[in-house]
C-alpha cells in the first residue's frame, strides 16, 4: 500500500451512536496512526442524548488528533455534515459514517480516484468493481427502497450516479469550502444536493465501488425518511431553478 499523498481530515457525523462509535473511532484512528502524523479526526455530535459527546471527549484527552463538535438540540445529519466539514483543516476531507459499515482502509479506493485527477471520490454499494473485490451486504428491503430513491434522483437531478447515499465519499478540501457553503438541508437528502452542486460547478467526481456491511442500529427510518427525502430532492431542483446554488462572490 503506498502512505496518504497529502493531509486528511476524517468528519464523523454522530447522533446517540455510543454503541457503535467506539469501534469506528478506534479503527479509524489506528489505520491513519499507522500510515501518517498529519491528520485529524473531527467527530460531530448532533445533540444526542447518549454519551457520546463523553466518549469522544475521553478518546481525544489520549490523542490530540480527535476533536469534538457538539451542540443541542439535534438538527440532522446534513448540519451534523456540513458543521464538520467546514470546520476540517486538513488537504483532504472524508465523510464517514459513525457506523463503521464501510471499513477506513476502502480510502486507498478513493485516494487512487483523485490521484487519477478526480477532485471528488464517492464510495458506491450499487457499482460493482471489474475485479469482483467488492461485496455489499444489505437487507433486501433497504436495498429495494435505496435503488428506487437512486431511480428518482437520476430521473429529476443526477442521471448517472448509481448510488448518491453512501456515507463515504472524499474531496479535495476547496471543493468542501465552495460546495458545503452554499448547501443548506440538513435531512438525509443533503448527499444528492452537494453531489448537483458539485455538478453544477463541474467538479471532476468519480464513483467507486467499495465493501460495504450493513450495521444495526440505523438512524435511517426507510419508511418516514424516505418520503421526507424525496421532498427533498424536489426541494433541491426548484432551488437549482432560481439560483439558489451559485457561486458566492
């Protein structure tokens, strides 16, 4: 494996997630201590009720890498996003689920997609790689909704994309400073309004397929959240209509 290329932030959105945190943070930590000094971890708690702002606050007493982000009361995970992803220092930012359901070590993935020239690297459970290294370990209902979700997005804003969901996705960190500042849901349907304004701004992005297990305990409820993103989504495409995503001055 060849080391990180450039400094890295890893922002990791969390909302009640003291049962699975604990194993992501530690993973992901160990795997970038092993491979570079320049790095950090910015762990954002949406308000939860848990302890999960004190778990993270004992990891980051023992490594000064790891910082929490944390407010009240709880405003979703596309805040929880962008909050971290702004305030990351880094050259290079990844957004990674707080469920570790797609292991640290699938970023080789993704950081060969922007050696390549990308200026984004999405992680894909919908693409399947050439070589047939990649498993995606799903419920069959999950996966039925998402691909119907995925149907709606490429019909009404993103024809191409196999898969606007998976919480893995990595830029290049003046990409994070030009789309994260103009986006502003803060549902689960934030992935496919920074994906078009990444679009509209005629960012190099690049899907990769990537391992993928799905872990229990999602904050994700299939059948409220999904009516909710579709709003969304019809939300964002009025948006793009009057402007609301161009570029700041």
């Amino acid at each position: 494996m060849t080391p990180i290329p450039q400094s890295i932030s890893v922002v990791i959105p969390a909302y009640n997630e003291e049962k699975r945190l604990a194993s992501t943070l530690s993973s992901v930590f160990q795997y970038l201590d092993a491979r570079s000094d320049n790095f950090e971890i910015v762990v954002v708690d949406d308000g939860s009720h848990d302890s999960t702002p004190d778990l993270v606050e004992t990891f980051a007493k023992q490594y000064p890498q790891v910082r929490l982000i944390s407010y009240a009361p709880n405003k979703g995970k596309g805040f929880a996003v962008r909050t971290g992803m702004l305030s990351a220092t880094k050259d290079l930012v990844l957004m990674n689920d707080a469920d570790g359901a797609t292991n640290i070590a699938e970023i080789e993935r993704l950081l060969n997609a922007l050696e390549q020239g990308a200026q984004i690297a999405i992680g894909s459970r919908a693409k399947k790689s050439d070589d047939g290294s990649t498993s995606v370990k799903a419920h069959l209902h999950r996966k039925y909704i998402g691909n119907t979700f995925n149907l709606i997005v490429q019909s009404l804003l993103l024809p191409g994309f196999a898969d606007t969901q998976c919480g893995f996705k990595l830029f290049t960190r003046d990409v994070v400073q030009d789309i994260f500042a103009v986006s502003h849901l803060n549902g689960f349907a934030f992935d496919v309004e920074i994906l078009y304004i990444a679009r509209l701004r005629r960012y190099k992005t690049q899907e990769i397929p990537i391992n993928w297990t799905n872990i229990t305990g999602s904050k994700v409820n299939v059948f409220v959240d999904s009516p909710r993103m579709l709003v969304d989504v019809i939300g964002i495409a009025i948006g793009a209509w009057t402007g609301r995503y161009r570029k700041l001055k």
